[in-house]
C-alpha cells in the first residue's frame, strides 16, 4: 500500500514541487506588493535613501561605516535606476531572496522535509517578512544575518567532515555583522559559545593551521574599516553597541513599544508595521512549538530559539528595530509546532500512509487560510487604517509622475523631507530651490503654497494620504515682474 501511494507523481515530487510553488509566489508577491501596498515611502525609508546616497570614498573617516553593506548595494541601486521607488527597495528585494533562501536551508536542517517546507511557506509568504522584503531600510539585515549564521553554523556544529570553506564563510558572515547595529552581541555569544561548546572546538580543531589563520585574517581585514572608523569617530561605536541617555522606564517602554504592534489583535499603533504582525494563527503554532519544545530544551535548535528571543527582547530596549528579528526564532517555533502536529496525527495511523497522504489537506488549508487571510490585512490595512498609513507618503510618485524635468522643485524651509528630494537633482537631473525667486525655470512646483507675483498656480494634484487632499501645487511663469 504505501508504495502504491509513493508511485504518485504529485507525492514522489512533492518537495520539489512545494518549493517551486513558493518560488513562483514569493516572485509574484516581490513584484506586485511595492506597487500595492504600502502607498509610498516610510521616514525611514527616505533616511536610508538619503545615508546612501552620500556614501563616498571618505566614508571610513567620516564614519558612514555602520549598515555599510546594505547602503553600498542601495547606492548602487541608486546610481544605475535613479531616484525611484523601485531603486530604493531593490536591495531590501534582493537580500530577502537570500534570506529566504537560508531560511529554507534552516529549517530543512532542523525539521524533516515535509515540516520544513509548510514552516517555509508560512515564513517567507508572511506579511511580517514581506514587509522587509519591500521596505527600502537596513532592517532586513537582521533576519538576513542571523538566518544565514545559524544556517552556517548548523552546518559545523556536529560535522565530522567540515568544509573549510564553509567555516570560511562564517567568518566573513559573523565580520560583515557587525556593521549592523547590535549584532556585535551576537557575535560575542558565538565567540564565548566556542570558547567553551565541545562540538564547536571539535569543528575549529578539524581545520589546518593555515586554514585557520586564513579565516582569521580574513576576518580582520573584513572589520578593518569599522575599527578604524570607530577610532576617528567613536560615536560610532556608541551607534552600533549603546543608545543615548537611556533610562530603565526608556528600556522598558521602547521593549513595549516595540512589539505591540506584533501581537495587538484589538488596537492599531502608530508604526510602520501593521497590529497585528503575526496572525492569530501563526501564535497559535508558536504556542505549540513552546510546548512541544519544553521537555526538550537540551536540543540545540532550542538552545538557539532561547538565546535569539532574549536577544531579540532585550535589545529591543535599547533600539526598537532590532525586534523584528523575531521573525527568525517565530519560523523555527511555528516549524516546531507544524512537526508536532504531524507527528500527532502520524502516531493516530502508524501503518497507513494513506491517511499520512489524507493529512496534508487540512495543513494546506490552514497554510492557505493564514497566508490569504494575512496578505488580505496586510493590503488592505496599509489603505484604510490612518495610524499606519500617516506613516508613509507618495510624494515621490506624485513628483516623478507630474513634474518634468524642466521644473524647479521648491523644498521650504519647513519641509523635513528636503535632503531625501535633493536627491532628485543628482539621480534624475530635476533643479530644486529653497524659493521661488530663486528658480530659474519656466515652471515650479512645491508642497506648500507659494506666494509670489512671478508665477501663478496652474495645477494642484491630490493625494489620498494627504489630509485635504492637496499635496502638490505647480505654478506657471507669468511675467518677469515681482518678488516673493
């Protein structure tokens, strides 16, 4: 009976075929979901853009070091497409597919293939993780680091045969870390963890002696231009291990602050992130894995999700942005939770491989239930609830799509968005001024009414974010007479 049942096509390939379905999706959704939702760019979005934009050759002196390979990528991003939505979150794009793609791995380590792949899909399709892929903000770093270290490390730990090149490559990974902030800590766990870890100092013991000082030099060389940037400009160091002028109320209310809009299934917060983050669903599987992993802690996979939540708990008081790093131990609990369900139902039917086949329909319903009904929150509360939406503008779009080039872009005193539309002039070749006497085209536009006898108002275009809808005013030249 049961080779019967493996003879299916659909059941013989099912793993290849999962994996092609959530590539295929995970595509799709990268493609159509910065068009869709959110409407525009964060403040964030628009300082990440500004930071990147004026990295230079002085940048280790000036001490532009820290997230320096996301803003690298940004800026590379910037300089072939120009200022432009797509261009801003290309690089959150492509790292997301990397971290998909170690997340993957991860789990395919941890759990067997059939629990892997649904605590796959509900990863990688989740709105919290298709956020960051659309977000053009360092923060996908987090999640990007630490899903590819463990999957690194996963590979070591308890290897008998290591590959140097993977070990290789862990140094490099934990070296480029630690230009995102906070993630120094992590690596002084990994450091003390090998230090003192029995397998860990097997796998080191394993390498030749320049295998070993190669990794070591490599090592050094990457974090070169952060200690010496970090030495002619120790704020830097302050950025990327303490925060300012914190107290123990500040540390218990950014931790507060932080994750409520995660797991809020009553109020909506004025965040960037929607409330909730992680479905009533996924909580549940979360709250499953806890249990099933309680008589287990032992386990290193355990040992792991522990350390990352009070990594992720904690650090989260000194900077709000490192709690989205949650996301990695919420996909090792909701994959827990998935194998011990399955493994539930399989000790039901221990000799029938047709109610084992039987049991993959209500997985796939709840995997569709959760993922449709979180894309349906996730498109529609990033419209219709002001808290969130307030947080984003479509300036950018409203700009590129009704201004042309041969308009000046007039950018007040009073707008705090001024450096990000400065921008404009050095990828796009636009002219701004801080006044209207001061442009030298036929035709201006800004975000503020303009008083002045040169010109006169031509167009007003709305926007829905906008309170009163209007958002930019265009003004036509006149006559060469008056002053503002």
């Amino acid at each position: 009976m049961k080779k019967h049942v493996e003879q299916f096509f659909l059941y013989r390939y099912r793993f290849i075929i999962g994996y092609i379905l959530l590539s295929v999706a995970f595509f799709i959704l990268l493609t159509l979901l910065p068009g869709v939702a959110p409407t525009g760019l964060s403040e964030a979005e628009m300082a990440s853009t500004v930071q990147a934009s004026a990295l230079d050759s002085e940048f280790i002196k000036q001490g532009n070091i820290i997230n320096l390979p996301y803003f690298a990528l940004q800026k590379g991003s910037l300089a072939i497409f120009g200022l432009n939505l797509f261009a801003i979150k290309l690089p959150s794009m492509i790292i997301a597919v990397a971290t998909a793609i170690f997340i993957i791995l991860l789990l395919n380590r941890w759990f067997k293939s059939d629990v892997a792949i649904v605590g796959s899909v509900l990863t990688v399709l989740s709105t919290a993780f298709l956020f960051l892929a659309t977000s053009g903000t360092p923060a996908i770093m987090y999640i990007f680091w630490l899903a590819l270290v463990l999957w690194l490390g996963s590979k070591i730990v308890g290897n008998d045969n290591v590959n140097p090149l993977l070990v290789i490559f862990f140094f490099i990974s934990i070296a480029l870390s630690l230009y995102t902030p906070y993630l120094a800590y992590v690596a002084l766990a990994i450091t003390v963890a090998g230090l003192i870890h029995p397998h860990l100092r097997f796998a080191l013991k394993q390498l030749k002696i320049y295998q070993l000082i190669l990794c070591i030099l490599i090592f050094v060389l990457s974090v070169a231009p952060l200690v010496i940037s970090c030495v002619l400009n120790p704020s830097t160091l302050q950025n990327l291990l303490f925060t300012n002028n914190l107290s123990f109320e500040g540390f218990i209310a950014n931790i507060t602050n932080a994750f409520a809009p995660f797991f809020s299934f009553s109020l909506a917060y004025s965040s960037v992130y929607l409330a909730p983050l992680f479905g009533l669903a996924t909580v549940a599987l979360v709250i499953i894995g806890i249990l099933a992993s309680v008589g287990k802690m032992f386990m290193s996979r355990n040992t792991v999700v522990s350390l990352l939540v009070i990594f992720s708990i904690f650090l989260s008081g000194l900077s709000q942005d490192v709690a989205i790093s949650i996301i990695i131990p919420i996909a090792i609990l909701s994959a827990a939770g998935i194998e011990s369900i399955v493994e539930k139902w399989y000790t039901l039917f221990p000799e029938n491989p047709y109610a084992h086949l039987l049991g993959i329909v209500p997985m796939v319903a709840v995997m569709i239930f959760i993922i449709s009904s979180g894309l349906s929150h996730f498109i529609f509360g990033y419209h219709y609830i002001p808290r969130v939406v307030n947080n984003f503008n479509n300036d950018l779009t409203i700009v590129k799509e009704n201004v042309p080039n041969d308009t000046t872009l007039i950018l007040t005193a009073d707008h705090k968005n001024n450096d990000f539309f400065r921008l404009l002039e050095k990828y796009d070749g636009y002219q701004t001024a801080d006044k209207a006497k001061n442009a030298k085209t036929n035709q201006i536009a800004s975000f503020n009414p303009v008083y002045s006898g040169k010109y006169e108002l031509k167009q007003i275009i709305t926007s829905p974010n906008t309170r009163n809808s209007d958002r930019l005013y265009i003004y036509s030249l006149v006559t060469e007479k008056g002053e503002e």
